[in-house]
C-alpha cells in the first residue's frame, strides 16, 4: 500500500514532462565539440556526395530515433566502389528564347565528376545542353577537400550514427530528407560569433540516394549554396573513366584575340561575306564602333621527364605537398635544392599518374577573324593619359560579334549551337545564336536589349 | 571509441531527455531551473565522455553528473527549503500539491534522491547507488528510510 501511495505522491509533486525534447545541438554547441573540418562548396570544381554502402549495418545503440531507419538505407542506397561518379547540375546554364513565339524553356549546365581517393585522380567534365564544354583529367597535390570529405566523411557518419535527420522537404517535385553529416563551430566575421556551419545533403524519400547538398548556418541554407545531385554512385576501378577525349580538354588549351577598328565598308571584305547588323542605330543606340577581331587557339605541348629531372621534381613534389610526414610523423626537413634542381628542368611542372610534365611550346592554329559592330557611346578611357576613343561598356550598349568560326565569338558556349531561329540567352545575360549561317554573340546591357537585337538583326545593305 | 561514446550520449539524450528533466525538477524544485540542469550535465559528459570506460555504465554515469549538477545548482538557490517552509505552513489551505511537495522537501537529500531515481527514472538498486555513491545495500535502507518517513508524514497529517 505504501508503494502505492508514495508513487502517487511522486506522480503529483512532480508531473512528467510529456513531450520534452531538449536540445541535443545546443549540447554539442555548448561542449565546443568540433567534428571534422567543414568545408564549403567550391565554385569551379563540384562536388560530390559519395556514400560506400557497407553490406551489414546494424544499429549500434538501442537508442537511435531516426525515422524508419533512414540512416541505414541512406548508407545502403549506393554501391562500395572505391570510384565515386556524381554529375552535379551547373549554375552556368541559361535558356533558349524562341524569337518567333518568345517561348523560353531552360538548358541546363551539368558537371560531371569521376573521382579516386586512392589513385588521387580527377575527371572533370562541364556540359551545356548535352555538349561537352571543358574536361579535365588531374591529379592534383592536394586532394579536393570537398570530394575527399564527401567520398568519407558522409558514409563514416551513416555508419556511426553521427548523421541525423533534421528535416523533410522537396526538390523538383522530389520528396526528400534532410541530413546532417557534418558540423563545426565557426566564428563568423559578421558578429565575431560561433555560428554552427554544417553541410546537409537530401536522400531521396523513395531511393534514398542523395538529390541535393546544401550549406547552412545555424540550420538555415546559405544563399548559393544548394547543389542538385542529378546521379550519384559509386564503381569499380575498371569501370571508371579517367580519360579524357575531344577538342575541348582544357588541359594545354590557349587563347589570344586581338581587335583593330575597320571602317564599316571594310566589314563585309574581313568577314568574307555579308554581314548581319542592326541598321545604324538600335533601340536609340548608334552604331558607333566596328572592329576587326582575330582571335587564335592553341595547345600548349606536355613533355614528359624521365631520369634525374623527374626524380627531383617527384621529391619536390613530396615536400610541397600539405601536411606532408615523414615515416616518423615529423614535418619533412626539406632539401631545397632537389626544388632547385626540379624548377631548371622546366616550366609548368605537373605531376599526373606518377608521370611527371613540363610546358613545351604552344602550337597555334590558323587565326580566324571576325566583325564585332557595338552600339552606344564611346569616350575617352579614363586609365590611359593619352586622348582616346573606347566603347563605353558601362552604358547602355549592345554589342554584335560574328565570324564564320563558332570559336572566333567570344563568349560562345563551346560545343554548344543553339537550334536557328532561337538565341541562348546565358547566365550572365549575353545571347549567342545562328543567324544565316554566321555565329552570332550579343552582349548588351539589359536581357531586353539582347533579345530585340536578336530578333532585329539583319543582312547589311550591299 | 570517443565517437561512440559521443553517439551513445546522443542516444541517451533523446530516448530518455524527459526523464532526466523530471528528477532535475524534483531535486531542484523548478522547471527552469532543472532545464538548465540536464543541459550543463550532458554538456560535461560529452566534454568528459573519454572518462567513459564501460558503454554499458553510460546512464549511471549520467545520472551521478546530473544528481551532482542538481544538488549544487539547488543549494546556490536554496529554493525548496523555501517552499517546503512555506507549504508546510499552508498546507492546510493550500491543497493538496503543496501538501505533496511539503511531505517531499522536509526529506533528507539522500532519501529524497533515491526516491526520484525509483520512481521517476526506474533505475535499479545498482544503478542508484552508482548515481549516489553509495553502496546497493545502502539504497535499499535508504528507500525504505524515505517511505517510511512519507508514511509517517501522512498519518501526522490526516490526523
């Protein structure tokens, strides 16, 4: 009886707390607990969400509360190769505008990354609309922080149970949870405060394969930060692809442009045949400049070293290398001379597969030229003492240059060739089309400008 | 091990948080107070969880943090002395929650501890004394010690 009646008097004095949650990140906050080094999405090479699946997961604490054992599936949801393969959806994409009916449907920028932890190899290639715009294959000293991180980092923390599950959302149309994989306290310079920075990435509800990354400061996504997984696995070394192929393997690639001023009478000579233009002025615009461009691609030559050359430069190599040990974990001593010896031996050292490359000379191909017509003001550049007359670029303008060679206009999206009767209108607001067979790049001060440029263009009188 | 036993503090947290929260209300006599209480206590344990040999020694390990954390953070306010001389005074008119909590306050800390470990978080003999520092033996005595008392208490009242 007693028993009973001492719970009772426990249950009255005391209620329990239905509900109560705490605050388990503001634990860790307030522990100062710093877990391994954030990182930040990088704005040229992607990154990559890698998850080995580990064949057995169990539960490694009865009191794990993630929904429906998302963790597990997450880690199993990909395959164990040591190759991650991820292709990334770029932010260097645009839209088509068609310039008859103005109908815009998007064209998406992809990355597409191979990447090998243990060989220390990257493969990187950008697409716009399905065409290959740059490849890559490296093999840089410094492993990519973020491939390297996302390729470990996120399965060890499937695997441990350190992930948690903060959220529930959707991307395009997709439902998904969010996971934290990785946090660390961080001051920001705003307010000279720890802020907690973490790294999340989305699994898909349904495959559970991870769909977007995003950055956030104290669980709120930064601006810029979201990254859409468009496939993610991982393979065998056998059948991955670290070769890269094609004109536009940027490795060794070089450029040079030149423009002169022609009298508008000389465009139709230089380009080769009649030109497109916009009348004498558009939009309240005046044709106020022609020019001449001449513009020339190259590669520059790798030469491989054999010998004493490429041993010092592999020593070098060694010792530049960051967090570089030697056998007994001490920082290496150094031998300047070896970096000494390895710099005389050539230029534009690279080390890629254990082979090691110097520059050789750049092979240049024929120049090609163009006509670029620019309408709106010119005036005296302010950097230069003499008098002078440039276009005036920070003006309203509207700027039309065409060549016969897709690779003579600046700013035209390598490989990419919008359909006729439409112009790509980029990112940055620039538009790039095929008018009468010419390649056509507009660049302008408004989007508005680009497209009425577009559709106003026409055979020059003559 | 560090990041298991990280995982395994975690785990203790969320499965178990509201308990923890209830015997640092009781101990210390206020909600707010007891809040701030579990938080500082798991924040010393995952500062401290390398001390952490045993994974199965996880929760009495927490509790003894937690009962050290309460009992020091309730002398500084010294607040249910207060009201346990204040209820017992109003116990008459105040009904029956003041009543409750004046029978409770005027109990020796120990007994008072061991009761709310019992009662509210269902520990073990073994574990209460591992949360006490005192031996098993020592539990038992002192359980019934704090019924005992609490009965006497009621008799002395319903008179």
């Amino acid at each position: 009886m007693i028993e009973q009646e001492v719970s009772k008097i426990l249950d009255a004095a005391v209620p329990a707390p239905d509900g109560a949650r705490g605050e388990w990140e503001r634990v860790i906050r307030d522990a100062g607990l710093r877990r391994r080094r954030a990182w930040r999405l990088g704005p040229v090479l992607g990154l990559g969400a890698a998850v080995a699946a580990v064949a057995a997961v169990a539960l490694l604490w009865p009191f794990r509360a993630e929904p429906d054992g998302v963790l597990e599936r997450a880690l199993a949801a990909v395959g164990d190769g040591p190759v991650l393969h991820v292709v990334f959806r770029g932010d260097w994409g645009g839209t088509l505008v068609d310039l008859e009916t103005g109908a815009r449907r998007p064209v998406h920028a992809e990355q597409e990354i191979w990447y090998d932890a243990e060989r220390k190899l990257v493969h990187q290639i950008d697409r716009l609309g399905g065409a290959v715009q740059y490849e890559r294959v490296s093999n840089p000293r410094q492993q990519p922080p973020e491939l390297a991180a996302l390729s470990r980092e996120y399965r060890r923390a499937l695997e441990a149970g350190t992930a948690r599950v903060v959220g529930e959302g959707v991307v395009d149309g997709e439902p998904v949870y969010w996971l934290v994989y990785r946090s660390e306290m961080l001051p920001d310079v705003a307010d000279d405060r720890l802020h907690e920075f973490a790294q999340q990435v989305a699994v898909s509800k349904e495959t559970y394969k991870p769909v977007a990354l995003r950055d956030t400061r104290d669980g709120k996504p930064g601006p810029s930060t979201g990254r859409r997984v468009l496939e993610l696995e991982t393979v065998s070394a056998e059948a991955a692809d670290f070769t890269a192929s094609g004109a536009n393997v940027i490795d060794g690639m070089a450029y040079k442009e030149g423009r002169e001023p022609i009298a508008l009478e000389q465009a139709r000579d230089v380009l080769g045949r009649r030109p497109v233009w916009l009348g004498r002025e558009h939009a309240g615009l005046p044709l106020a400049e022609v020019t001449k461009t001449i513009t020339a691609h190259g590669r520059q030559a790798q030469i491989e070293l054999h010998g004493q050359s490429a041993a010092d430069a592999r020593e070098c190599f060694e010792q530049l290398r960051p967090n570089a040990r030697s056998r007994d974990d001490r920082p290496p001593e150094g031998r300047p001379e070896v970096c000494e010896r390895a710099r005389r031996a050539g230029r534009g050292l690279s080390m890629r597969d254990g082979r090691v490359y110097t520059h050789g000379p750049i092979r240049w191909e024929r120049d090609r030229t163009g006509v670029a017509l620019f309408y709106g003001m010119v005036g005296d550049d302010p950097s230069t003492y003499r008098e002078d007359t440039i276009a005036l670029f920070d003006q309203p303008h509207v700027s039309v240059a065409q060549s016969m060679q897709r690779l003579s206009v600046r700013s035209a999206p390598p490989g990419y060739v919008p359909p006729e009767g439409s112009v790509f209108v980029a990112a940055g607001g620039s538009g790039f089309l095929r008018r009468d067979g010419l390649f056509v790049s507009i660049q302008a001060s408004t989007e508005d400008l680009v497209l009425s440029a577009a559709r106003a263009l026409e055979p020059m009188p003559g | 091990m560090r990041r298991d036993a990280l995982a395994a503090i975690e785990g203790l947290y969320r499965a178990r948080y509201a308990v923890f929260l209830r015997v640092a209300t009781a101990i210390c006599g206020d909600a707010a107070l007891a809040e701030d209480v579990v938080h500082e206590s798991f924040v010393r344990a995952v500062r401290h969880r390398a001390d952490l040999r045993d994974p199965a020694a996880l929760e009495p390990w927490m509790w003894r943090i937690l009962v050290n954390e309460a009992r020091k953070r309730r002398a500084a306010e010294q607040r249910l002395v207060r009201v346990a001389e204040e209820t017992h005074e109003r116990a008459a008119t105040n009904g029956d929650h003041g009543r409750v909590r004046a029978l409770i306050a005027v109990l020796p800390d120990r007994q008072r501890h061991a009761l709310f470990l019992r009662y509210y978080a269902d520990l073990d003999y073994e574990a209460i004394a591992a949360a006490l520092g005192i031996s098993a033996g020592t539990v038992a005595a002192t359980l019934h010690a704090a019924r005992e008392a609490l009965r006497t208490q009621l008799t002395e009242v319903e008179r």
